[in-house]
C-alpha cells in the first residue's frame, strides 16, 4: 500500500525495498516535467535528505526521501522520458527504490485518505 | 487572491482549464489544460492565442506627439510612415532601460505607445514628465483595451476570411484599422514568439466574442509559460530579465534600435559606452553536460574567476536543448567559447556560446517587408 509524504512524494514498501516516485497532485503543480536529475545508485541517504531534482520548464524542486537507506534501483528511462511523470507519476513514473534502514520509518507516512486531506486542506 | 486585477477574458480562461498565477498585480493564465510545451508547440506549429489585455496602451495626443515620441525612445520614430509600428527602448538619462516598447503611428498628432504590463505607472508618469514642454497629452488608456496575440505560421490564412481586412497587405511591423467577424479591431503584424501572426487591439467588451471566435476558428489558447518560452527560444527580451535600468541597449545586443542620428533622452550616455567600448554584453549559451536547467540569476564562470550571470535558462522543447541567455565580458567570449554555470551551491555545468536566436520561426521580415508591399 502506498504512504504519503507532507512534501508530496509517495513510497510503496515490499521486503524491505521501497519505490519512491512523486505524487500526482504534485505532478500537476509541477506543469510539464523536462529534467530529472536522477539520484545515484548506491547513495546512502537519510530521511528528509534531497533525493533528486525535478525540474519543469517553469521551475526547479527538490524530492526528498521518505526514508532512510540505500539507492539500489534507478528509473534510467527518466532521463530520456521526464514527462513520464506526468503521465503516470505513481506508476512508471516512479524514481527509485530505495533498500531500507530502518522499515518502521514507513508507518510514520500518510495514507491516500490522509494525504488527500492534507492536500485539500491546502487548497 | 484579492486585490489583483482580470482581464475581461478571466471567465473564459477559467473554462479552458487555465491555471492563474500573479503576473506583475494580475490574475493570469500560467498554462491551461494541455501544459506549455503543447501549447508552445501549437503556436511553432499551427496557431495559439494569448490573452495579453494585461499589456500597457499609453497615447500622445497633440501637435508635438511625433516628437515627443522620437525624445523619449532610442529607435528612430520620425521613419514610421503612417499605420507603421517600431520597437523601441524608452531610456533614462545614464542609459539604463526604462522599458521596451511598441510605438504605432496612427497620425502625426497621434502616437500610441504598447509598454509592458509591469511598467504601465513608472512609464505613465516617465512619459509625462518628460513631455511637458511639449504641446503633448499624454493618457493612460490600458483600462479600454484589451489584446489577444494570435500567433503561429498558419494564422494569416486561417483568419483571412473573417477579416474584413487584407491580412496579407499588413506588412510586417504594420497595422491596420478595420473589424474582425465584424468586431472593430487594430490589427497589427507584430507579437512575441518568432511566429508570424498578429496582434489584436479592441475594447474591453469585445474582446470575449473575439476570443471565443478565434479558438472556434483553431486557435489553441497559451498561457504565461509557452509565452515566456517562445519569446526565449527567439531571444526576444523580456523586461527584468535580459533587460533593466541598470543594462543599456547596446549591452542587451539592440544596438538596431538606437539611431544616434536622432536626439533621444540617454544618447550621451550610449554614445560615451559606445565610443569606450562595451564591458559586457547579452549572449546565448548551450548546456553540453546533464544536470541540470540554469535559472534566472545563476552565475557563469570561466575556471575559477566569475564572469557573469545568467538572465533567463530554461529547456527549449522546440530544439529539446537546454539554453540560456546571460550577461559575461564582451571581449572574449566568442562563438564555441566554453563556460560554467552554476546551476545550485558546488554544481556547475559546462555551456558553450552559442548564436542568437536559438531559434528561428516563421516570423519573416523579408517576406513581408514594408518596400516588398508596396512595390
């Protein structure tokens, strides 16, 4: 099931590896996505470290991991095909997997139904 | 958000799905439903329309109105023939730009000056002040008009058949007087993308049927963002970008837009930078490492020593290249020279100079020049 991060990212934990991707609301804020500066494999990160850079043709913004461990798995067609976040940001658009430290880090996010909240709450 | 002012096309940006951002004290389209890059790619390809009613109209009315116009622009105003426009930058005395601007020649005694939004009250009270001995009435009307800019190679002879002027006799930097499926407009050949197209000049009130018709008839609607994109990729200027009071036009590379022949507020200035050599100057440059966009304000090295920055940077999805424009030394820097950019603190990214425009629309001067038209 995925979790949701205040900061818009989204992780789907199985075995010990998560996938981390960006959300949908946040693709949209985003507008048409034209660079990922992907993270590299083997970074070591801490929660709350810059994961990667996503740049639209209106801005720059950071992604933060959700989690703490190690980049094991990169989404290397992102380099060639940003706008596949737009297409499908939590889906074929996600960033990387990530080997975790520590897996109770993962029940700290939000659910959908939380981070929904949030969102509208935004507004 | 309160306080910010619409253009009469706010509800019908609203029901094309536009995304509104602040521009400059106004409630603006940012993009819509498709996202920029389609946007950009149906004014490169087909024909888009921006709403730009957010743009400044201030008239000089009176005997001495040419004059006026010829002391307060840097471009040689006293050429323009009736029903011809000319871009111009309005300079101050130490020749840092006030603002570029359009100066249409309606009559002698009637000259109407296109500013940009975010100047409209500095360039008001510039213009007055510096008119007064003049025999000049100098009003602000940007409230009655609105402006559309439909852009794009296929806009001539997509319109064609609702106006009921020849779009094909309205040269380039030209404009005519006449309605548009029967609504009163000033059309002129001019706009802001490196497209052919034209721009629209009507009232506040006709501006919505005008709009409505113009998508009818194909016209995609584009946002800010293609805006500020297209007019990048043709390395056209944008005010508090490339362009400020504290850069002159000569730095900027608009050196065709001042006629030191005439006798304009801030010629002793450009002719002393002039005559002393410039110290910098605007150029274009190709990121040729991954890593990265350069933004607005980044800084350009050459090995350790900083050189320069960075004016505008974004990705150009018509070349899929990734380019900036920025100010570095004028000596030096020539075609193929290699710099750095710093894009964020100890990330910098290898660029080259490269030629303006980066690139080059189906906006054709020749085609539709002045003397072609009238031979």
């Amino acid at each position: 099931m995925k979790k949701y991060t205040k900061s818009h990212e989204w992780i789907e934990a199985t075995e010990g590896i998560a996938t981390v991707g960006i959300s949908e609301h946040a693709q949209e804020q985003l507008g048409d996505i034209v660079y990922v500066d992907l993270p590299g494999e083997g970074d070591t990160l801490k929660k709350g470290d810059t994961l990667c850079s996503i740049e639209s043709v209106k801005s720059a913004n950071d992604v933060y991991t959700p989690v703490s461990g190690e980049v094991v798995e990169i989404n290397n067609s992102l380099e060639d095909r940003p706008e596949t976040i737009n297409e499908s940001a939590e889906g074929e658009g996600w960033i990387c997997k990530i080997k975790l430290s520590d897996e109770s880090e993962v029940d700290g996010l939000m659910s959908l139904e939380e981070y929904k909240k949030m969102v509208e709450s935004e507004g | 958000m309160a306080d910010l002012k619409r253009t009469p096309l706010y509800n019908e940006h609203v029901r094309c799905g536009g995304k509104l951002v602040e521009f400059h004290g106004w409630e603006l389209p940012v993009q819509y439903a498709n996202g920029i890059i389609k946007e950009a790619k149906a004014v490169r390809e087909d024909m888009g329309v921006f709403d730009v009613s957010h743009m400044g109209e201030i008239f000089l009315r009176g005997r001495d109105a040419l004059k006026a116009a010829e002391c307060l622009v840097t471009n040689n105003v006293s050429k323009l023939k009736y029903g011809e426009i000319c871009y111009s930058p309005m300079c101050y005395e130490d020749g840092g730009i006030v603002d570029d601007l359009l100066v249409y020649k309606k009559t002698s005694e009637e000259i109407l000056m296109v500013v940009n939004a975010s100047n409209v009250e500095k360039d008001f009270n510039w213009i007055k002040q510096n008119t007064e001995s003049f025999d000049v009435e100098v009003l602000n009307k940007s409230d009655q008009y609105a402006q559309l800019a439909v852009q794009g190679p296929n806009v001539e002879e997509k319109l064609q058949e609702y106006s009921g002027v020849r779009l094909d006799q309205i040269p380039f930097y030209s404009f005519k007087e006449g309605p548009f499926n029967g609504i009163d407009c000033l059309i002129s050949r001019t706009g802001y993308t490196g497209e052919d197209g034209f721009e629209f000049y009507t009232s506040t009130e006709a501006v919505i049927p005008l709009w409505r018709k113009l998508i009818e008839i194909g016209a995609k609607p584009a946002g800010l963002g293609a805006r500020d994109l297209l007019r990048f990729e043709a390395c056209y200027m944008l005010y508090g970008n490339e362009i400020t009071n504290e850069t002159t036009p000569l730095e900027a590379g608009l050196k065709w837009t001042v006629d030191f022949t005439m006798d304009f507020i801030g010629k002793t200035a450009l002719e002393q930078q002039e005559e002393k050599g410039l110290e910098r100057r605007l150029k274009a440059f190709e990121v040729t490492e991954k890593g990265g966009i350069p933004r607005t304000g980044n800084k350009i090295f050459n090995g350790d020593q900083e050189i320069g920055f960075v004016t505008t940077g974004n990705k150009s999805t018509t070349l899929n290249k990734i380019v900036a424009l920025g100010y570095v030394p004028s000596k030096g820097y020539k075609l193929g020279k290699e710099v750095e950019i710093e894009i964020r603190e100890n990330k910098r990214l290898k660029a080259k100079v490269v030629k303006k425009p980066f690139y080059v629309g189906s906006v054709n001067p020749d085609k539709h020049s002045k003397k072609k038209w009238k031979q």
